[in-house]
C-alpha cells in the first residue's frame, strides 16, 4: 500500500451542489489571491485551486490558505492536476485531465467520500470511461471560445444532454459567461466552470453573483 493510500482521507466533503465552479487565477501572491477569492466565493457552488505558474511549495501553501475559507463556506475545494497534492494538504478531492495520472489510482488513494473529476474534453467515450474509473463528475468543453485556452477542442450542447445517462454531474467549461450560461445549463450542466469570467470582471462579485443566479435556485 502506498503512502498516499495509508494517509487518512480528507473531511466528508459537502455534497456536490449545481452553480458556479470557480477556478483560482494564476495568483503568485498568496494573500491576494486569499483576498481575491474571499471576495467571491460566497457565489460559489465549487472552488478548484488552478495555479499553473507555482511551484510545489506554494501550491501547497495556498491550498492550505483556501481550505479554511472554503469549510467557513461550505463548498469543496479540489485540486487541478495533482491529486497527490489534495491528500497531502486534506482537500475535498482533485481534477484530472488527461494527462494527469489515473482516476482509478486517484480514487483508491482519496477514499470513496473525494469527489473527483475528469475532464473529457469532446468526447463521450472519455466521460463514461471516466466514470467507470470512479469519477464523481464529467466535465466537457470549451463550450465557446475560451481566452485562457485559446487553442481548447470544442464540446457541444448535445454532448452534455447525451452524458445524462451518465448518472453523474457535468460541468461545462470554457468561454463561458452570464449571457451564454443558460445554454449550457439548459443542455444539462450541473455547474459552469469559470476563472476570468470572474476574476478578470471589473467587479468580480458582481459577476459571481451573475452566474450563480443563472440556476435560478
């Protein structure tokens, strides 16, 4: 048994609610990104802390900064990436792309209670794979046209509607803003998955708080 495998599980995560699921910019400063998501997080449904310009060291810092902001809050914090970086630090769970190391691991290792998501990109093959894995979630995208990953395959509407069957939560990702949301909800996304469409907004709460009241609950 692994390390990771022998090492207590994280608190009982909250349950995985509809909303905005929001992505942690690329925040050097660890009290200013603290600052910058304390801000908006209240709007939140799901936080995921995204810092691709950090080194090990302080990813786990900030991860531990967040977590408890998030538990005062109540939502879950996953980690991008590095599912071993969210049972050193405790946190609720992790995302995984494609190249990111196996789900089947990730979930042996973060216990049945983690909640842990997959990107599929454009393909449903991918999702049902994933969930078969022990996904908890499948997100598909970019739905629009994306400035933070400009070069992103394009999912579909349909796609999420065909991942019903699925039997798991679906996040759509990717371009996404408060005027375009309602067609990703529509088509079945339990969650939007968004970084600048908070963070780069001229009133980030503001904008939060419209995609949150884009569920209408």
């Amino acid at each position: 048994m692994s390390e990771h495998a022998r090492r207590p599980g994280p608190a009982p995560a909250p349950r995985l609610r509809r909303g905005l699921y929001l992505l942690t910019p690329d925040e050097p400063d660890s009290a200013r990104m603290l600052a910058r998501v304390r801000a908006v997080v209240p709007h939140a449904a799901l936080l995921q802390y995204r810092n691709k310009r950090a080194d090990r060291g302080l990813q786990s810092q900030q991860v531990r900064m967040l977590l408890p902001l998030c538990r005062a809050h109540g939502i879950p914090l996953l980690v991008n990436d590095d599912w071993r970086l969210a049972a050193d630090c405790g946190a609720d769970g992790a995302h995984l792309g494609e190249d990111d190391g196996d789900l089947r691991e990730a979930r042996a290792a973060l216990g049945a209670s983690a909640i842990l998501g997959a990107s599929c990109y454009d393909r449903l093959e991918r999702a049902e794979a994933a969930v078969a894995a022990g996904a908890s979630y499948v997100a598909f995208g970019a739905l629009f046209p994306s400035q933070t990953k400009p070069g992103a395959r394009r999912a579909t509407p349909e796609l999420l509607r065909e991942a019903a069957r699925l039997g798991v939560p679906r996040v759509a990702i990717g371009g996404i803003t408060p005027d375009n949301a309602r067609i990703a909800i529509d088509a079945g996304a339990d969650l939007v998955a968004v970084i600048g469409g908070v963070f780069d907004a001229a009133d980030p709460v503001a904008a939060a708080r419209a995609y949150a009241r884009c569920f209408g609950d």
